[in-house]
C-alpha cells in the first residue's frame, strides 16, 4: 500500500508532543512490514535551520486562497525508510513556534490546501490518506468536494486519528470560503458545522472513510453522551467506522538492556539490581542521599488534566513516609512554582527539573520504583508503558489509555498485575494508590513478580501497525 501521513509533526525532525512519537514510529513500523509510507508536514523555522541541508527541492506551485496567492515549495528527504515532504512557506511556518499564532487556523489551511496540491504536483496517488488531528482535517473536504471529478484522486481513502479531542479546529464560518474556497452550502446542511462554527476535526470525522483514537477505552468515552469534549453526538453517527487503536512506544529507544542514557543496564532476571543502581544514580543527580527509600518519578507536561495537583497534595504524605519524588517537567507556571515551593520545603527529598531533557527522563524511568500518573483524562499516554518497559510501576487513574494498559494490583493478582490503578480523579484515590504503593516497596518478592510482569508486556509498534494494516485493507478489499 501507498500510504500518506499528514501531520503537523514528526519525529525526528520537530516535536512539541506525542504526536510526533506516534506519526513517527507508526510510519516506521508499516515501512518495516514493507508498505510504502510519506509523511507530509510544515517546513518549520526549527527544521529549516537544523537539517536545511538535508533537504531537497522538488516541486513548487501557487496556493490559491480566496484573494490570497501564496506560494509553496516542496522539499524531500529520506529517514528509516520513511520519505518526508516538506511544505515550505515562510510567511506561515518561519517562526519560533510550531503553534500558539492568532492566524494558526490560516496557517494549517494553507497547509492543507497545499498538501492537496502536491498530491498531484508529485504524482503521488496514494491508497490510503492518514490524518492526525484537527490541522489537515479539511484534506478530504477539498478532495472531496473540489476534486470529485478529477480521476486522479477516484481511490483516495482516508482514515483520521484523534489523538487529542480538546483541539478541534474551530473558525468562523466566513472563513470556509475565505480559505478553502468550500461553499457555505457545506455549513447550512451540517457536514462540517460544530456548535455554530466551523470544526476542521469534525468535517474529518464526516468525510474520512474511518476514524480511530488512540486506545479502546478513549473510543467509548468519546461516545459517551457525558463526555466533556462534545464529539459524542457528531461519532455517534460514524459508530460503526470509529475504532480504538493503542500506540506503541520505541523499543529501539527504550530499551533497560542498552540504553546508554543509564548508569545500569539490565533486564528482568536481574531487575533489582538495576533498579537499586539506577536509584542511586538518580538520587546522586538531584544531590538526594540514598536511603535505599521508595522513590516516585514523574515525567510529564505540569498541567491539571495530568493530576498534577493530586500528587501536590500528597507529597507531604510521601515525604513523611521517607519516600523521595523526582519530577521532570514544564508547564502551568502556578503548577511550576507549587513544585519549587514544595522543593524549598522537602529539599533533602525531592529533585525537581524544570524543563525537558531526554537523556534524564530515561534516568527516571530506570531509576524509580514507582511512576505517577494520575490523569484527569489520558486519551493512550505513553509514560506508562515506557515505565513499565523498565519495570518501573506506573499509579494511574483509571481513564483512555490508562485503563486499558494497566492492570492495577489489588492484592490478589500478583501474577497478572503490572501496575497501581484508582478510579476516581481525588485525593482518596491518589491516597488508596500510595498507599498500595508503599505497602508493596515493603513486599520485595511481589514487588519483583509485579515488575517483571510489566517488563513482560508487549508493547511495541508492530501490534498496532497491524491493526491499522487491517484497517486501511477494509477500504481497499484487500
């Protein structure tokens, strides 16, 4: 199969989140397989500047929007067997940011269109046109409506994925033909009108062949009439096309048993060991004396949907039972400033970084022994399963992704359990998981079989690139 990812990022060329993990590392398992995967995606200020010499020009063309005439440039490069298209203009995307601009909605508009653009430009007749999230979500409009009659485009297929619902792309209606010079004809009958605007995430969801998010659990609460992201009604009539597909993590890049970014290397025969020699690397980083103590890690963006505040509020409680918290992470300056507060408190138990950094996120993940969680909402997450990859036990709450790759230890199913799991978001349910959570430390024979039960876990692309293979061959009649 000929396969098209349109995207607004993608490792290992420009990240902001997990969406570029994921566009990434699904593309590179389907390549593996033997499909033939593009990704399509903004030439950034970030990706011109540090692999501008990478890239070759191929194509270039006119974008026509409304009044508006601008100009694309295509460039091409090749990584993991994955081709990249990159859309160049530098009056939308030569900018510091990736997103945040008061014209984003006009940005990815033109990237849209000009996506279209190269489809044809390129001779690029894809089988399957995979879209993430709300900024190409108007591709199969345009194909759709502007191009029904060209032959050109007569077995384009589209699946969409949502991975975050709490974006959809929402403008006013002027501009459905201000940008895509779609009539409003599409709005008066309903196709692409959300909550008397226009929603480029729900016009996906009508025209896209299928729809998938990102674990089984997020399809039913998206569904759900009480569901806080509104889609329900709008994917209640898509039902039968809508599917839930749990990501994968890198196991090339989270690997205990060769990563060089940790002081011990190991795997699940001897997981204690490595653990305690991780520990008191991490420990010896932050300047933290090592006590052989519980220690919980978070690696996370600080913001109240990840459950930050809970983990705030029992960190005298963790502290006071002669637990260390390490914390790696930016975000929500009020949530920034908590956490240094709560270091100028507890200095001799916790080690805070305020930012991101690679090399000591996988520290963390090998180092600790617990892995905090608790989401308010978590449509797959990946920190769970890259802790449990490191026999590192995630506490979560039950929501999305979250419920379906953890199995919570409840005292009775030791040998199945690979992880900590509550089901309310409050400080009951984060208590009840500490709690659970310093009880099995003491347990160090269950503490072992619960780690190696996670360690044990199939977590890899290949899994879900099958799915997604079974997906897109159920358009195609394969």
């Amino acid at each position: 199969m000929k396969i098209a990812m349109v995207t607004s990022e993608a490792n290992p060329f420009v990240k902001s989140g997990g969406l570029a993990d994921v566009t990434f590392s699904l593309s590179k398992e389907l390549v593996i397989i033997g499909e033939e995967v593009a990704i399509f995606m903004p030439l950034y200020k970030s990706i011109a500047t540090s692999h501008g010499d990478k890239l070759q020009l191929i194509s270039e063309f006119d974008v026509s929007m409304s009044w508006r005439r601008q100009h694309a440039k295509i460039y091409r490069t090749y990584h993991e067997g994955i081709i990249y298209y990159f859309v160049q203009n530098d009056y939308y995307f030569l900018r510091d940011n990736l997103y945040g601009y008061g014209d984003d909605i006009e940005r990815f508009a033109f990237f849209t269109i000009a996506v279209r653009n190269a489809f044809k430009a390129l001779g690029f007749k894809a089988d399957v046109v995979h879209l993430h999230d709300w900024q190409p979500g108007m591709l199969p409009v345009l194909i759709k409506e502007q191009n029904k009659n060209d032959p050109f485009f007569n077995n384009f297929q589209f699946v969409l994925t949502i991975h975050n619902p709490a974006f959809k792309g929402i403008f006013d209606k002027y501009f459905l033909n201000n940008y895509y010079e779609l009539s409003d004809e599409l709005y008066d009958s309903g196709m692409v009108r959300f909550e008397n605007a226009v929603s480029t995430l729900k016009s996906a969801i009508i025209y896209s062949q299928k729809i998938a998010t990102v674990s089984y659990t997020h399809r039913d609460e998206l569904l759900a009439s009480n569901s806080e992201h509104g889609l329900s009604s709008v994917l209640e009539l898509r039902r039968n096309d809508f599917v839930g597909i749990i990501n994968g993590i890198d196991y090339a890049e989270f690997n205990p048993k060769a990563d060089k970014a940790i002081k011990y290397v190991y795997n699940g025969v001897n997981v204690s060991k490595g653990k305690e020699e991780n520990k008191r690397a991490l420990l010896n980083h932050f300047n933290l004396e090592y006590r052989g103590q519980p220690v919980f890690g978070l690696v996370s963006r600080l913001t109240w949907q990840k459950g930050i505040r809970l983990i705030t509020a029992k960190t005298d409680f963790l502290i006071k039972n002669g637990a260390s918290l390490i914390i790696l992470g930016a975000g929500e300056k009020e949530l920034e400033q908590q956490i240094e507060w709560l270091r100028s408190q507890y200095s001799d138990n916790i080690g805070i970084y305020i930012g991101y950094s690679s090399e000591l996120a996988h520290l963390i993940y090998a180092g600790s022994d617990f892995f905090l969680m608790p989401s308010l909402f978590e449509p797959c997450g990946i920190g769970q399963m890259i802790a449990q990859r490191y026999g590192t036990l995630p506490i979560v709450r039950y929501t999305g992704g979250l419920k379906d790759t953890i199995n919570g230890y409840n005292g009775y199913n030791l040998e199945t359990a690979n992880g900590i799991g509550f089901e309310y978001f409050d400080e009951e349910g984060m208590q009840y998981g500490l709690d659970l959570a310093l009880r099995l430390y003491q347990d160090k024979e269950a503490l072992l079989t619960i780690r190696r039960n996670a360690m044990k876990l199939d977590r890899t692309w290949k899994k879900s690139a099958l799915e997604y293979i079974k997906l897109y061959q159920s358009l195609l009649g394969v």
